[in-house]
C-alpha cells in the first residue's frame, strides 16, 4: 500500500504461491495504521470484489476501483455506491467510458504504485535471496523500508520565499 503525496510504502504484505489480490488489499486494509488517514483507495480490477468494498465502507475510504468488464450495479447494497456510480459513469459514455471515467476519479495516481515497485526491482532485483518464506518476507520489508528512505533522500525540497 502506497501513500501517493509522498511516494512511500505504508503496508506491506508478502505471500508465497497462489494468493488473490483481493484478499492481500483486505488483510493489508486491516493491518494499516490509520494515522495515515485514508480517504480514497487506488486499486486495479483484482479488487472489484464485495467483500473489499464493504471493508472499505466500514473505514469510510472511497474507492476508485474499474469494475470488471459487464459489471452489474448492486443498488440495494449501500457499500457499493462508489462501484454503481463507476458503472454508470462508464455506460454514459459508452465507447470512451472507461477512458473517461479513469480521467474523472484521476486514475493514473494508481501509476504511483507501479512507479515504486519498478524501482524496488531496478534496485534490488527481481528475485530474493532468503530460501524460507519468513526470511523473505523480512527481505521484503527491509527492501520498502530502505526504499522508502531512499525517496526521502531524493525528494526534492523546496523552500518558499516570500
């Protein structure tokens, strides 16, 4: 999970083998310290789930999340209201719907999170080096944890002068 004003990894969460996005996105929703303030959530289709949807109801986070293609409204569930009002969105404009509706809830933050983990590989590889899966999940926090300081590092700062 990323903060997208300052570009850092806030949770993480490593699985090994066969694990769907949704369920990583619902365990890492539960285990974030919300001092963060989550107010809109970023995700792909792997989310357009009920189950995170509610989740997300019950923390008070919109979601900004492209329903899977045909997808049906559910009008009689309150927590799915940000997903009916996508779904609407995109058949209003028919052919361009989704390209509108990525430009209406600014989408493209969600490149965000693509931006880090290209750089997490392009610094650290595509592979770990621990064997046992407690190791690599250890590896894999200590490698946001430093990736994180290094965007410290190379954030620009910039002074206001009045």
């Amino acid at each position: 999970m990323l903060n997208i004003n300052n570009k850092k990894a806030i949770a993480v969460k490593y699985s090994n083998g066969v694990y769907s996005d949704h369920y990583g996105a619902c365990d890492l929703l539960k285990e974030v310290d919300f001092q963060h303030a989550i107010k809109a959530l970023y995700a792909d289709r792997a989310c357009d789930r009920h189950k995170f949807y509610k989740l997300c109801n019950e923390y008070d986070i919109k979601t900004k999340i492209p329903p899977i293609n045909n997808a049906a409204e559910h009008p009689e569930i309150d927590y799915m209201s940000d997903r009916n009002a996508a779904i609407r969105l995109i058949k209003l404009y028919g052919e361009d719907g989704m390209k509108e509706w990525k430009k209406e809830v600014n989408y493209g933050k969600r490149s965000y999170i693509e931006g880090f983990f290209s750089r997490l590989k392009q610094i650290f590889g595509f592979s770990f080096r621990n064997k046992s899966e407690i190791n690599r999940e250890k590896e894999l926090l200590i490698k946001c944890y430093l990736l994180n300081k290094f965007t410290d590092i190379g954030m620009a700062k910039f002074e206001i002068v009045t």
